[in-house]
C-alpha cells in the first residue's frame, strides 16, 4: 500500500535543482527501483530524464535508500550525461513527501496534483 501512497507527482521545496528553481518530478517504480522522472527540468538535466533513480531493488523506502543522481556538466553535451553516487532517498507517509539527501543536504519534495505538474510542463525548463 505504501508503494502506491509513494508514487505520483512532486515538487522541490528548497533549491536542490539550483536557486529558485521550481520543477517537477514524477515519481515511480520502473523494473523494481524507484526513480524521479522530470516532468519540468533544467539546461543541466532536462524534462524527461530521470532525476534520481534507487540502486536497491524493491527497496522499502520509508528507510534511506542509496540512490544516485543524474548530472550533465557540459549542457551542450547531448551524450554527456552521467550517475553520481552518495545519495539516498525516502518518502514519509506521515507528511507526504519525499527527501534527497545529498552532497550534505536534505531536500523536501511535496506532491502536487498531475495538473499541475503539466500546467507547469507548458512552460519552459529552467535555464
């Protein structure tokens, strides 16, 4: 049941993608690991990528998760993307939200309808 209450769409609250940048993340299990697909990005990682993926399979994720995120340095760079290690995730039914901990950092994400989620998708990724 948590599997399904974890799942959906959300976004930052802090600036974990940069300052005051606002994107959206839907978040599922694909092939038994969960991921945070981007449904609004960035220049660095852009809409429909995957913004984190676990690296334990059927993880419980009301625990930290090792997980990985994705990164592009060289934005010109179709081919440039690459997995950095050194982060975990959980999701918290008690207040509905999930957490990336990384690079000595906590961030919050809190779920958002799927509306908004695509009204935000007409706009533009973040520069």
């Amino acid at each position: 049941m948590l599997m399904a209450k974890a799942e959906g769409f959300f976004t930052n609250n802090e600036d974990f993608f940069g300052p005051n940048r606002k994107e959206f993340l839907h978040i599922t299990v694909k092939d038994g690991f969960w991921q945070g697909l981007k449904i609004v990005g960035d220049t660095n990682v852009p809409r429909g990528k995957v913004s984190f993926r676990a690296i334990e399979k059927d993880s419980n994720i009301n625990d930290l998760t090792p997980a990985k995120i994705q990164i592009r340095s060289e934005t010109w760079n179709e081919a440039g993307f690459s997995w950095m290690d050194g982060a975990s995730v959980r999701f918290d039914s008690n207040t509905d939200k999930w957490y990336i901990n990384f690079m000595c950092g906590s961030f919050s994400f809190s779920r958002c309808t799927q509306q908004e989620a695509l009204d935000a998708a007409q706009g533009p990724d973040n520069v």
